[in-house]
C-alpha cells in the first residue's frame, strides 16, 4: 500500500513539474523570441492618428512610445500594419495581427467594457496604462473658463457628435446640446466660431488643430472630466510575465520622466496621466475610418 501511495504522488509530482515548467516557457516565449531575433514588431492602426498612421507624420504618438522602448533595449523597431475594418471591430484586428503571431505588442487599447471582453476572449492581457482620454470643453476666446461640466447646464449649449458617449451623458443628464453627425463636426462649428464650444475626444484635438491651425478656439485646460466621460489607455500582449514587466518598466519611466507626455503633446493633444478611476458604463460610438473601439471612446 505504501508502495502505491508513493507511486501516486511521483506521478502527482512529475505532473504538477511538466506544468510549471511548461508556463514557465510559455510565460517567457516572446520575450525570449525578442532577444533572440534582437527584434520588436508593434501592431498598429494604420490610419489611427494621432495613435499611429502609415500616412502622417509624425506617424503618432503610440509608434513614438514603442520605438523609444525599442531603442533603450538596442532592438530593431519593426511594424506591422493591423487595419482595422468596420466589420469585425476590436476582435477582428487582434484575431489578425497579434493573436496570428505578427507582432509582439498591441498599443491604443482603450478599457471600455467591449474591448475588455475581446481581450479576455483571446487570452491576451493588457500592459498598465500609459494614458488618460477623456472628453474635453474647447471654446471661443468669450467663453470663460470653468472646472466641473454642471457649471454650464442652463446656460450654454454645447456641440457634441451624434451618438457618442458625450451624447449619451448630456441627454440623460438633462444638458442642452448640439447635436452633429459626422460632416460637418461639432469641431468645425467651433472652428468657423458657428457655435461657442464643443466637447470633443481629448485625441480628436490632433486633427483639429492640424486642419484649423489658425483658427482662435482653445481647449479649456481647468476642465475636470467627469468619471463616466474618461479612460485609460494601455497596450495588450500575450500572456508572458517577463516581456510584460519589461513594457511596464519602460512605461512607468517614461511617465515619471516626462516623456510620454511630451510625445503626446507633440500631436497637440492634452496629456492626462492614467485616472485612478475610469468608466466602466459608457461605450464608444461606432469605428470610424477603421478605428473607433480599438483606440478611443469616439
């Protein structure tokens, strides 16, 4: 009987061993492919600017990050060009690129409930976040400051975009508003100073200010958005502890040093450091140009 007993905890034994050791090539394979090749490839939206494009430059801030990343570990910079289509979203640009093994790390995730579950579906994990996005008041030069969005209700009338979370927020808090759909946006009315102000995508500034470079509107820098108007941004590996707390590394530094934030304000858009609290109720409007979901909440 002894005998027995001891049979079975040698084969209980080998078998908890060939699992351990088993995640732990797994757990780390990229890393290990990264330095073996002396190579890191990002997968990126190729007309998500100011994320990342394959047609302006700069080519966005998401490529920046990563290169610079690249650099510090003396790797070769590669991309691999994820086009994301209307059809299919989030899911179908992951199930493509990075879950096909064509690159090793996916920036511009934004942590809204339907990207969560795209992630947890394909066992991918999300690096921490490295950006806030929220919703932001800009104006003309008469409107006058203000930090909490309840000190214009009943008194301006804001333009938003059609069926945008910013919508849905102002419409089932009992807000005036103007509704836009997609030509001509709410950022052209404000432009054209047809309207006093907008809220707007904090991203969205990038292409605002490129196509209105002269034009008087400025971004209310006091604004403090409000919980259920603002996201984290982070990137998504596979599931690999070792390339994981190397990317965080990375990300943390370049937070605490400035240069994420000087990268982003490259692109003319405001810098928010990652919020402590986000959204978790509010979804993004359908993918625009073949971005949408995979990237920000508008």
């Amino acid at each position: 009987m002894e005998k027995y007993r001891l049979f079975i905890l040698t084969i209980i034994y080998s078998f908890v061993t060939i699992i351990s050791i088993n995640n732990y090539a797994h757990a780390g394979k990229i890393l290990d492919k990264i330095r073996k090749t002396q190579k890191i490839t990002l997968c990126a939206a190729p007309y998500g600017w100011p994320y990342s494009s394959n047609m302006d430059y700069p080519r966005g801030f998401d490529i920046d990050i990563v290169e610079r990343i690249a650099m510090k570990e003396e790797l070769i910079f590669n991309i691999y060009w994820a086009e994301q289509k209307m059809r299919g979203g989030l899911g179908k640009a992951l199930r493509h690129s990075i879950k096909k093994g064509r690159c090793d790390l996916y920036m511009g995730i934004a942590n809204t409930d339907s990207s969560a579950d795209e992630l947890k579906e394909k066992n991918l994990i999300l690096t921490q976040p490295y950006l806030g996005v929220a919703y932001i008041p800009i104006a003309n030069p008469e409107v006058k400051d203000f930090v909490h969005i309840e000190e214009i209700k009943g008194k301006s009338k804001p333009g938003v975009a059609m069926s945008t979370a910013m919508d849905g927020y102002l419409f089932y808090n009992g807000y005036d508003r103007d509704l836009f759909a997609r030509k001509p946006t709410e950022i052209d009315a404000v432009a054209k100073q047809e309207i006093e102000m907008a809220f707007v995508m904090s991203t969205s500034l990038a292409k605002a200010r490129k196509k209105y470079k002269d034009a008087p509107f400025r971004v209310i820098s006091s604004y403090i958005p409000p919980l259920e108007l603002r996201w984290n941004v982070a990137g998504t590996i596979e599931d690999d502890k070792e390339f994981l707390d190397l990317i965080n590394k990375h990300l943390t530094e370049m937070m605490a040093d400035g240069t994420i934030k000087e990268l982003v304000e490259k692109y003319n858009v405001p810098y928010f450091k990652p919020f402590e609290e986000v959204a978790s109720t509010y979804t993004t409007e359908p993918p625009e140009e073949g971005i949408g979901e995979l990237i920000t909440p508008e």
